[in-house]
C-alpha cells in the first residue's frame, strides 16, 4: 500500500481542505497541520494493520479523537469536528486518488 499511498500529498490534500472551507482558520496554521500530519500517520497505521479485513470509520475516529485532545486540549469543543472533517477530507482524497474500492 505504501507505494500507492503518499502520506505527505494525502496531509497537503487535506490540508488544502480544511484551509478551503475556512472552518478552522482560528488554529495557528503550524497546529493545523501538524494534526493532519498526525491523523494521516494513524489513519496509514491502521490500514496497514487492516489486511484483507474492511476498514471500519469507528475504530479510526476513535484514534483521531484521542490524538486530538491530547494534542489540542484548548480545542477540546471543536475535535469531534475535525475529526469529522479530516475523515471526509480523507476519503474525497482516496477516491480521487483511485485507492478505494466499494463493495
């Protein structure tokens, strides 16, 4: 997978993304960007960890949601948001990039 998938074009896709839709333009853009790098770094790690088994959004979110407010405890009331966004973001970004296939 590592070859199809690029971490960084995915964290700079995202990011674009989330700068796009203005939602989170109160974070420093260091911040931002920071925590996409590290969603992105956990998303992989679980899709490695997947093999042949179906990704499942719950198990990741909840690892997203973790990492956040460890990371972004002064955005504790706008994590479950990013964490949403990121995941959207995420997947346009797989689909686009011809990772996904759908059942």
């Amino acid at each position: 997978m590592e070859e199809l998938f690029d971490k960084a074009a995915a964290a700079a896709k995202i990011k674009e993304c989330f700068d796009n839709e203005g939602d989170f333009s109160f974070m420093k853009p260091e911040e931002l960007a920071s925590i996409i790098a590290r969603f992105v770094d956990i998303d992989y790690a679980y899709m490695e960890e997947l093999g042949d088994e179906p990704y499942d959004e719950e198990i990741v979110y909840e690892r997203l949601e973790v990492a956040a407010t460890e990371q972004l405890p002064q955005y504790k009331a706008y994590i479950m948001r990013l964490c949403d966004d990121y995941m959207d973001f995420m997947e346009q970004y797989m689909v686009d990039a011809g990772l996904v296939e759908w059942e």
